[in-house]
C-alpha cells in the first residue's frame, strides 16, 4: 500500500468534506470514499500549494509521491484500494 495509517486516517476525516452540505473546509485534493479506500482526484491547478496544505494536514511524502507519480502519467484519478497492486519504484509499507 503506497499510504500509510495516518493518510487513511486523515481520507476518512476528509472525505466526507467533499458534500456541500458539510460545515468543514474542502480538502487540498477531492476525494471520494468507496467500499473498500477512496478515489482522490490527483490534479490540482497549483500542485505545490496543493501539497503544502496537505503536508499540513499530516499526508506523508508517500501520499503525495502517489500523486505525483499519477499526474505525470497523465492520470486524473487514483484509486486507494486496499487490495490493488503496488507500482514499482513507489515506496510502499506493510499497512494496513
């Protein structure tokens, strides 16, 4: 898994912030929960500030190398899911 404890942690805290109707701030990157992880929008129109918010927020390197691994191939949209592959090259740990 290219996430650790804490990002999955702060996607479940965040996630919910994408309604309209919740009171909190948006997150730096949208993001959608599912059944089994989430679905987080990699784009942003200014990435660097994007992850500074989400460096702020407690998202490890990891996450955000995640992120950036996808934009530059081309990807919109990664899918969190606690039983896919892991990409070679990312760093990955034993959770969950």
């Amino acid at each position: 898994m290219h996430i650790d404890g804490r990002d999955d942690e702060i996607l479940a805290e965040l996630a919910p912030r994408e309604r309209r109707d919740h009171p909190g701030a948006a997150p730096p990157f949208r993001i959608i929960e599912h059944g089994w992880g989430f679905i987080v929008d990699a784009y942003a129109e200014d990435f660097r500030e994007a992850s500074e918010e989400a460096l702020a927020l407690g998202f490890s390197e990891r996450f955000l190398a995640l992120l950036d691994y996808a934009r530059r191939q081309g990807c919109r949209w990664v899918n969190l899911d606690f039983d896919a592959d892991s990409i070679e090259g990312l760093e990955s740990g034993d959770w969950p």
